[in-house]
C-alpha cells in the first residue's frame, strides 16, 4: 500500500526500522502497541491506507493487551480469593471488562468489513483495468491488421 499511500512514508519508516530491531520470528506486541500510539498521538504524520490498518490493528490489540489481560487478572483475582467479597469484585471486574471488550469486538467487526470492501473494490478495479489493456490491445492488433 506504499505506493497507494503517499502520505505514510513516516510511519512505514518507523514500522521498518522498529521491526528491524527484531532478531526473532515471535509477534511482539509492543512494537505494534508502540507504533499505534506514535500514530495517534500525530507523530508519525496523517497516512490514509496504512493508518487504517494501524488503527484497525489498535482496536484488536485493545482487546487482547488490554481487556482480555485485565479480565484474566480479575478471575484469577477471584479465584484466589479468601472471601466471598473479594470473589464478587473479582467477578464483577471480569465481567466488566469482558463487556468492554465484546463492544471492541463489534468495533473491529466493523472496521474489518469495511476493510474488506475496500479490498473488494479494489479487486475490481484491477480487474476493470485489466479488461481495458486488453481491450486497447486487440483494438491496436485488429487497427494494424486493418
């Protein structure tokens, strides 16, 4: 999408020279959280297609560095409980968060639709494309037979 975006030079950069950094072949999840940070806060400028995926990518890293963490701390909080008060905050925080993010959930169901329509169009446009070098082609070919 480099050369669809022009505006995302800074952040690509910045993509490339952290994951540089990156000896090993395991997902890190900092990097990312990192570069999502950058990008929202305007350091890394106003990309169109690839800040897309990078706040796409923010809202599922929401659910699984922030919510899913915090509900798994709060059951495990629960569990280790010597009180039945102490099991309910437990719970009751688990839930919360389970609630938070099962709406980031439906959040990044939305986006990755509309993800998915853009590549869609974008298929088809390719494939419009295509058609038409084609069609130029027979029509040069059946001009020069002529």
């Amino acid at each position: 999408y480099a050369r669809l975006d022009e505006k995302a030079g800074t952040l690509l950069e910045r993509l490339d020279s952290r994951m540089a950094e990156i000896t090993d072949r395991t997902f890190r999840s900092g990097v990312w959280v990192e570069l999502h940070a950058e990008y929202q806060s305007g350091a890394l400028g106003a990309a169109d297609l690839a800040g897309n995926l990078v706040d796409i990518l923010g809202v599922a890293l929401s659910i699984s560095e922030e919510h899913a963490r915090l509900a798994e701390a709060s059951l495990e909080r629960a569990q280790n409980a010597v009180d039945m008060g102490g099991v309910r905050d437990g719970l009751v925080q688990a839930a919360r968060e389970q609630t938070l993010a099962m709406a980031r959930l439906e959040d990044l169901l939305e986006r990755l639709a509309e993800w998915d329509s853009f590549q869609s169009v974008l298929s088809l446009t390719r494939d419009i494309l295509n058609r038409q070098s084609v069609l130029r082609q027979r029509t040069q070919r059946f001009a020069s037979e002529k």
